[in-house]
C-alpha cells in the first residue's frame, strides 16, 4: 500500500494523518480527561482547536516529508492539498473563533 503513487491515496492519507495526530495530542497531553471532556473543551476554545489543529498537522509534515523522499510525487501532492484545506480550516478558527 505504500508504494502505491496517487493524488487519490494521498489525499486519503492527509485527511487521516492530522486526525492520528490530534488523538496522539490528546493521548500526550489529555489523557487524565475523558475523549468527550476533550472535544467538550475544545468546543468551548475555538483558539485551542486551531492550535491544536496546527500541531496535528506535523504527522502530515511526517507523511509528506516520507513519501517526498520516496520520490512518490503524486501521493505527497494529495497529502500537501489536504493539509492546505487543513489550514484554511485552522484559519478559518483562528479568525471567526
């Protein structure tokens, strides 16, 4: 599966890839509340949501940086468009939260 070459497969993986990295937030940082303390807070604190957004995204960071040095263009293409839209949604937080 990983030596699969595609937008598609890509994309798939940097949409997956930031929602790993904020239950790994959560797992590090979170892990004395419950899941539905966390996301409560996270509701309540649209700042801490974009923060903690951008940091999910450094497993996207990982992915793309991995599939860049594997010379799979089109797979780290799919997963730079989804962490673009991850961003405009952090933006999107950060600006009307």
């Amino acid at each position: 599966m990983m030596n699969k070459d595609n937008l598609k497969f890509g994309l798939i993986l940097g949409f997956i890839a930031p929602i790993v990295g904020l239950f790994g937030y959560y797992w590090w940082q979170f892990r004395l509340f419950t899941l539905k303390e966390f996301f409560q807070v996270l509701n309540l604190q649209k700042s801490l949501l974009s923060g903690i957004i951008s940091i999910a995204l450094i497993a996207n960071a990982l992915v793309f940086t991995y599939f860049i040095n594997k010379h799979k263009d089109e797979t780290a293409k799919g997963i730079f468009i989804a962490t673009c839209f991850y961003a405009l949604i952090t933006l999107g937080f950060k600006w009307l939260g």
